[in-house]
C-alpha cells in the first residue's frame, strides 16, 4: 500500500472512535427532503467540520460541532444536550461525508436520531441551502469540556 494511501486512512482511523465506524450509513434523503426538513424545522444541520472550513464559509442556522470535539476524552454530554435536540433529525455534514458518518455514530450512541449527508458543504448550497453571510464577533463554541479538563 502507497504512502499516499495510508496517511488518508490513518487519519480516518484516528477521528472517528472505534464504535463510531461501523454500522452507520449515509442517509438515503434527497438535499430536497432535507432541505424540506430544516425549513418546516423537523431537523437541525450539523456542521462537522473544522474550524477553520467553518471560518471559511457555513450554511446559514447550522450548529457547528466539529468531529473532534466528539472525542470520548473531550465530550461534554451536558452541553451537547444543550447545543442540540433529541426531538429532532439531526443531518450531519462535511465535505465528502466521511466526518459526518463518524460524527453521526457518536450522536447515535447517545441517543440522537441521525442521518448523514454523502453531499458535503459545496453541494448543500448548490441545492438551494443559503450560505450564512454574517462574521459573528466570535465563533461559537463547540459542546466539549476542554475548559473543566486541567
């Protein structure tokens, strides 16, 4: 196996927890239907990505809750429960999905009712999802304990 190969995969392995691999699947929701579902506000989007693909452009009413910060040793359940509702579909998203698959076990395993998105970023505002203009002041802060570790 290529060198090119393994550090993809290896970084695969590394974000996404042990249970959080197998099992999920992209859901099966046309950008339509999902795009249905946020408006009539039976699901919430689930920005995944980093920080700094965030800074760089978002879409407009998504929570920001990067993979890592889903982490076992950086979860904070209490704030996760805060950030977002179990009542409804959360539609994870990336950039090719791969994230969102991981993050989406990580919600499942705690009781959220997930679906992934294949489609990452690009293709949700191709798909009529409005891209969110506003610079906040300061970038919202993921549901981790990072502050309450040392």
């Amino acid at each position: 196996m290529s060198l090119a190969l393994v550090r993809p995969i290896a970084l695969l392995v590394l974000l996404a927890p042990g249970d959080a691999r197998p099992g999920v699947e992209f859901t099966e929701d046309s950008l339509e239907v999902v795009l249905k579902n946020v408006a009539a506000e039976r699901a919430v989007l689930v920005d995944v990505r980093s920080q700094e693909e965030w800074d760089r452009g978002h879409v407009a009413g998504a929570v920001f809750l990067p993979v890592t910060s889903l982490r076992k040793h950086s979860l904070d359940v209490k704030k996760l429960a805060k950030t977002l509702p179990k009542k409804k579909v959360l539609y994870t998203y990336c950039a090719v999905g791969m994230r969102a698959k991981a993050a989406a076990a990580i919600l499942q395993a705690h009781g959220y009712s997930v679906r992934p998105l294949k489609p990452g970023y690009e293709a949700l505002l191709a798909a009529g999802f409005r891209k969110d203009e506003r610079k906040p002041a300061q970038p919202p802060t993921p549901p981790t304990d990072r502050d309450n570790s040392r």
